[in-house]
C-alpha cells in the first residue's frame, strides 16, 4: 500500500472502522526487519516480514491455482514454525477459511475434522503421521517458504468484495465432550481483539523505543487462539520478533531467552512453574525470600544472579491457557519479573480480559 493508504488504516484503527484482517497484513507484514525466527534441531532459521509477505502471495497463488475458492477451508496442522503463519495468510489472501489442528492431535481427530470441514487440501508438517484421507490432498508445510524465492507473485489480483463478517478460521475444540466442534471466527471476531490493544500499545510505543525491538518467545501453539494472537497479531503491531523453538526443555528455554535477547516468554502457567524449579536448582537463594516490601530495583539487584542467566533483556511473562497459582505469579513477581495474565476462550477469538503490561494488578485476570 501507498503511504496515504497505510495512513488510512491508522486513521480507520483509531476510528474503529478497520473491515478485514487483510488491512492489517497490508500495513503491517511489509517491512524488511526481522519479523520470525524458528530454532529447529540442528539450525535456526529467520525470516524478515517482507519475505513472509512474499511467501504468503506465493501460497496464495498456489492455493488459486489448486482450485481452491472463497469459503473453501483448508486444514494446517504442524508445529509452531515461520511456514504455519505463511499458510494462516496465504488461506486469508484468497478468502478461503483456515483450519488449524493442534500438532499434537491425534490423526484420527484429523480425519473426522477433514470430514466435517471437507477440505480438499491438509498442509502438513512432514513429521506427523499421515492419516489415509479421501477427497483431499496433503502438501507439506515444510515448501511454503520456497515462495520467496518468486517475488512475482506479488502481483496476485486479491478480491477485497468481502466484509469482516466473513469466516477467517474455524477451530475445533472438544469442549466437555470428545466430539470436535468448530468456532467459527470471522475477521470483525480477531479484530475485536486486535484493534483495542493496539490502540493502547500506541500511548506507550513512545516509551518502548530504547528497549526495542521486542522480541517474543512463544510456546503456546498457534493452533490455540491465544498462541496464535501473541504469535501472528501482536508483535508487528511493535515492529516485533517472534521466535518458535522445539520442545519444552528448560535448559533449553533458558538459553534461547539469553541467547536470543527474548524480552516476553509466552506460555502455560505449567512452564512458568517448569522454570522455577530449574531456577531454584541454580540459583538457592531464590528460595529464601525476603519477607519486607522491597523496591522492583532492589529486588532485581537481589536476585541478579537469576537475571543473568535469563539475559537482561528478559523482563516479563505473559500467561494463557490455564489458570495461574497466586503462589507461582508471586514468586516470579518477587525476583522483579513482570507476570501477565488474562482469560479467554476459543469462542471470543480469544480474548475476554487482559492484565495491563504498565499497570498490572497481581493475582488478577485484567480488565475486559
């Protein structure tokens, strides 16, 4: 977009007008900054976020010439990596609806998602089990990024005759039972989530720059609502990083934060307390807390041994996906760590209530 159309979706963001979420790819997932990093086993990859742009078109394209039309759905299922958000955008491109299926589901929950959607294409991480599919075809996710090797299809004509009340995704979840059933998101639900908080992160931007870029570290699965938004949504709306790693490992975890200068860790409370025994084993004395008040400096300069093994630009957590123990949010709390919680769920895409970063409120699930 021209910069008098960028400024346009600014303006429209302000007023509340934004339609679809194909406004925020247009302004946002352009730049030449690094926008993901995925740590596999062996190498680490990174991408900035115009090759993501370019590879999203890409698939766009493949997906059209495929046959797949508005509306169509098409199942991603694979781990959190720079392909799986690649594929997210290119199913938005085209308008068809996105599937997303937790890598760790079993392939018979595919099959019987694969027959309820009946999607004709299942892009798929190449080390999950291939299930035996009728009607559809399986591509591996693992090719997506070969799309930034063919700039051209940038010129990829995209029909903009849709309205936000057109489906985006639709994700299965269980619910009390066994039998999936599918959320219907449409982009007005993402963008109701979107459009607040990015109008609050504007009042703060100012006082971010020395710290920036920020860079996140996300586990939570983007097949999840929650994962999804802090992986795909909130990071460009700060020129941010957002780096994926294999397995929960937290030695592993540890020096990715250090090594990678991780800022936020976004996760399950289960890593928070995963953490914390590791530290305690490092680190005795954060196991002898001080019972008197204490300044944040002080504290941080207490427990400084903990904060250099996390990197000194790690400063906060933020937490999803389950409840959080009060005891668990004040221990992190106390060696100076900011612990950010909320609450929310698939059917309010997802977001219900969310701590603020700048005026937090322990033992508390934030304001709507």
């Amino acid at each position: 977009l021209s910069g008098l159309a960028r400024s346009a979706y600014r303006r429209s963001v302000t007023e509340g007008d934004v339609e679809t979420l194909l406004d925020f790819f247009d302004d946002r997932i352009r730049s030449d900054e690094t926008f993901l990093v995925y740590d596999g086993r062996y190498r680490s990859h990174t991408y900035t976020y115009a090759q993501i742009r370019t590879a999203s078109l890409h698939f766009a394209f493949r997906l059209h010439n495929a046959g797949i039309l508005p509306q169509d759905k098409v199942i991603l299922w694979g781990e959190n990596r720079a392909e799986w958000i690649v594929a997210f955008w290119g199913c938005l491109l085209i308008q068809a609806v996105a599937v997303p299926i937790d890598f760790r589901a079993s392939p018979d929950l595919l099959t019987r998602v694969q027959n309820i959607v009946t999607a004709r294409i299942i892009v798929a991480g190449r080390e999950l089990p291939a299930p035996e599919l009728r009607h559809a075809t399986i591509w591996d996710l693992e090719d997506l990024l070969d799309g930034i090797a063919h700039p051209e299809t940038n010129e990829l004509n995209i029909d903009r005759d849709f309205s936000g009340e057109n489906l985006a995704e639709i994700i299965f979840t269980s619910g009390a039972t066994a039998e999936p059933k599918g959320v219907q998101i449409t982009h007005a639900n993402v963008l109701s989530n979107i459009v607040p908080v990015e109008e609050e992160i504007r009042k703060y931007v100012k006082y971010g720059r020395p710290v920036f870029p920020l860079r996140f570290l996300n586990l939570l699965p983007l097949s999840h609502m929650f994962g999804q938004a802090m992986g795909t949504f909130i990071p460009p709306m700060l020129n941010g990083i957002t780096v994926f790693m294999r397995g929960y490992n937290p030695d592993k975890i540890v020096r990715q934060i250090k090594t990678r200068r991780i800022s936020v860790l976004v996760c399950v409370p289960k890593i928070l307390d995963v953490l914390r025994n590791y530290v305690e084993t490092l680190t005795p004395e954060v196991s002898h807390p001080v019972t008197r008040q204490e300044h944040v400096a002080k504290r941080w300069w207490r427990y400084r041994r903990v904060h250099r093994l996390f990197g000194l630009k790690f400063w906060a957590f933020v937490v999803g996906g389950a409840p959080l123990d009060p005891e668990l949010e004040t221990f992190w709390s106390r060696l100076g760590f900011l612990v950010i919680q909320g609450y929310g769920l698939t059917e309010t895409a997802p977001i219900v209530s969310l701590n603020h970063p700048f005026r937090p409120h322990r033992g508390s699930v934030g304001t709507p």
